[in-house]
C-alpha cells in the first residue's frame, strides 16, 4: 500500500540510508515518473452537458503531462465528435473558437476544430451500441507554448489515432472541458492521471 515503508540502502556498503513510504519512494525515489490518479467524473448521467476538470486538477509542481482515459462515452445527438477544450483561467471559460485547434488525424489529413478531437476521425452515432473508448495525452500545459494532444480512439470497429494543436499562446493550461460538437452525454465515464515530474 502507498503507505507501507520502505527501506532503502546505498548499495555499495548494503547500509540502511533512509526510509520512505512506497509512494514516495515510487514517485520521487526511483528518479521521479510514473503516473498517478487524480480524478474520475464518475459514471456520467445521461444528459450532461460537459465534464470538467478544474484548477483544482491540474498541479505544474508535479506533473509534466496529464493522461485522460474515456470509457464508453456516448452522445445524445447522433453523429458527433467528442472534444476537450482547454482554459486558462482555472475553467471558468474555454477555448472553444472553430480555429482554435488544429487536428492531424492518422489519415494525414489536416482540419481546424472548436477543441482537441479526443473521440477520432468518424463521428460517434448514439444507438445502443455505439460509444468511444479513447486515451488522451495533454503534453506539457503547464508552459505558455501551444499546448499538444494525441489521442487514439475505437468506436465500434473504427480506430483512429490523432495529434493535435492549440493554436492559441495562451497562459498556462488549468482546466479542461469535455464535451460532444453538438448536444449532451448520454453515457460513460473520463478519469484523469497526471504524469509524474521525472
């Protein structure tokens, strides 16, 4: 368990030099790295207009990039794309301009959108069986440069991988906003992890 101790010696005279709990030890002992959880939305009512992660979320102290993970989202209105749009003023508004994103999809092709394209190339249709899984990567928002995402995708039989730009040189990135090109959620659920400062 995170709490557990551990002891940790020199390795050249097996001497005991400190001890520290796991957690410790496996986020700053071992060179820095690795990722940890930070939030979840929870299973997402049906009609929710968007999932927020606030400020409260996001620590440039000690996290280099942030990993999203959606699970079986699903829209209310048939064939839309799920996006994630960033703030920087702790979530209180959003980029959300039709040009404030830049998508390079794994088709090669290039196209501007209102927010990182998170759910991939095709739209997502809202019958019973149709739903996005995706992993999420925001790379380094804690800098003023334009904020980059990956992410890959399945729905239903369709994978997709896509990189992405903010096109903005915004201030630091502090919230993030995920939501469908039209409409609510129906369903699923997005959980948040920070990546360790190494």
């Amino acid at each position: 368990a995170d709490g557990d101790g551990i002891l940790i010696n020199d390795a050249g005279t097996m001497r005991m030099s400190t001890v520290q709990t796991v957690k410790t030890y496996m986020t700053a002992g071992v060179g820095g790295g690795g990722t940890e959880f930070i939030a979840s939305s929870g299973a997402i009512s049906n009609g929710t207009a968007a999932v927020v992660f606030t400020s409260s979320h996001f620590d440039a102290s000690k996290y280099d990039n942030y990993i999203f993970y959606i699970m079986y989202c699903s829209p209310v209105t048939d064939a839309q794309k799920l996006l994630a749009q960033e703030s920087d003023d702790g979530g209180s508004s959003f980029y959300d301009g039709s040009s404030d994103y830049t998508i390079k999809n794994s088709g090669g092709s290039s196209e501007n959108a209102a927010g990182h394209q998170v759910s991939g190339n095709a739209a997502v249709g809202n019958g019973s069986n149709e739903v996005v899984s995706s992993e999420f990567l925001l790379i380094s928002p804690h800098t003023s440069a334009k904020t980059m995402g990956f992410s890959s995708s399945i729905a239903l039989n369709t994978y997709s991988a896509n990189g992405s730009k903010h096109e903005n040189d915004v201030g630091v990135t502090n919230g993030i906003k995920f939501l469908w090109t039209s409409g609510n959620i129906k369903g699923g659920e997005i959980s948040m992890y920070g990546i360790v400062n190494a």
